[in-house]
C-alpha cells in the first residue's frame, strides 16, 4: 500500500488529487511561453460561403449559368404545368372514362412523368457541374487574393471554416474587395 501512494495511485488505481495537482501545475508552467510566443502571430479568418455569394467574379458567374440554363428551366416548367394538366383531366375525367382510355391515359401520364423526372435529373446535374466549374474559378482566385493579403499583412495562418471567428480577424471583406477591383483577363 506505501508503493501506491508514493507512485500517485490510490489502492483503486485511480490517481490521487495531488498527483492531478502536480501534473496540472506542471503544464501550467509548460504552457506560460505560449502566450508570448502566440501574440507574435496574426490569425486571419475568410467566409468562403460570403465571398462565393457576394463578390463580383461569383457573381458574374451566377448570371452566365442561369443564363446558359433559363431555356431549359423553362421548358422544364412548360412540361410540369403540362403533366399537371393532365393529371388534373385524369382525376376530373377517370369516373366516366371507360377502364381501357382511363389505362391508357394513365399510362401516359406514368410515361410523361417518368420522362419529365429524368429530364429533371440530367438538368440538376448538368447546373450541378457547370456551377461547380464556374465557382471553381472563383475559389482559385479567392485562394491566391487570401493569399496575397497573407503575406502583404504578415499573417501566420488564415482559417476558412470556423464554428466562430471574431469579426476583429474576419478578412472577408478584404478579400471581396480584392476580387471586385481586379478582373480575369477577357471577362
């Protein structure tokens, strides 16, 4: 029981408050430089959602996609109004409808539907890419211009995603502002 309590361990095993006692005062003293060596270094934070949704190149590149996509949005739309119609006629019609055309039309509208829902698919996936190409470029240029403000202010490290970020370290602005006063060369 006396080799116990000399190690820092009760006859349970587990270890007594002055061992705790000791090993916190320990890392206290490990860590009293640390302060000092931290207030050398600049902490930086960027919202990458702001800078994709506010600054003038996403921008732009939100107005080409839905300029590339609005034909096909709208034929989209065109098509679900049709296959509302005709599900409404269906409903309206089905009681006097004899049970072959009420088959029949059902069937259509399934064929229709099906039809409109893998048209509706490919469209999603094809805005999918295309916004994921443009913004690919933006992000690219948001990450050099984060990067050019890192190193004209001596910052040590720039964080992109965060829980919290003071707004006293948030450069997002900065590099909004950036993006806006300096064009891709032919846009």
């Amino acid at each position: 029981m006396q080799i116990l309590r000399r190690s820092g361990y009760d006859e349970a095993g587990d270890i007594d408050l002055k061992t705790i006692l000791v090993i916190l005062a320990g890392l206290a003293g490990l860590l009293a430089g640390v302060p000092a060596a931290a207030q050398d270094g600049r902490i930086g934070f960027v919202n990458l959602d702001k800078i994709l949704r506010d600054a003038a190149p996403a921008v732009r590149a939100q107005k080409k996609i839905e300029g590339e996509f609005s034909r096909r949005e709208q034929e989209l739309a065109k098509l679900a109004e049709t296959l509302k119609r005709m599900q409404e006629q269906l409903e309206k019609n089905s009681v006097t409808l004899s049970e072959s055309d009420r088959r029949t039309r059902e069937r259509d509208f399934n064929d229709q539907s099906r039809e409109f829902q893998r048209k509706q698919r490919e469209f999603r996936e094809d805005l999918n890419q295309r916004r994921n190409e443009e913004l690919s470029g933006v992000l690219e240029r948001a990450n050099r211009a984060v990067r050019q403000i890192a190193e004209q202010e001596k910052y040590d490290i720039i964080f992109q995603e965060a829980v919290y970020a003071s707004p006293r370290i948030d450069i997002t602005e900065k590099v909004i502002k950036l993006l806006d006063d300096t064009r891709a060369p032919g846009k």
